[in-house]
C-alpha cells in the first residue's frame, strides 16, 4: 500500500506490548505482513521492502558529503 500503512503498523508496534509479542514470532516477511493484515493494516511485503531501501539511502545521505544538509547562515 504505502509508507503510510507501514508507519501506522509501528505505531501501533510501539503502543501495544502484546503485539509487540506476537511480531517476535514473525519467522519473516510473509509472517509479518499477515500480522498486520489480520489487523487491518493495508501492508504488503513491497513496503517493507521499500522501507528498508529509503532507510538505507536516507543513511547514505546523512553520511556522505554530498549529503542534503541544512543551508547555514552567512549574516
């Protein structure tokens, strides 16, 4: 579905310890994704996989010199 959908399911992760229990017994992508759905999140293997790409270039780019950085200021 999107970012979106995947946001939502670790907010969800963050406030309930319960649930929290039952993703530790995810043996994997499939497992989760399911999880979620039998919860009405909107997931799909996609976004967890596209996730784990924008976080990986999102980290390139905080630690490379061609980075985005914040403008500073000359005055």
């Amino acid at each position: 579905m999107s970012r979106a959908a995947l946001s939502a399911f670790l907010h969800a992760l963050e406030h309930s310890a319960s649930l929290r229990r039952q993703l530790h017994s995810c043996s994997d992508d499939a497992e989760i994704v399911s999880l979620a759905r039998s919860l009405d999140f909107g997931l799909e293997t996609s976004d967890l996989i596209a996730d784990d790409q924008v976080s990986s270039m999102e980290a390139w780019f905080e630690r490379s010199a061609l980075g985005i950085r914040p403008h500073r200021r000359s005055d």
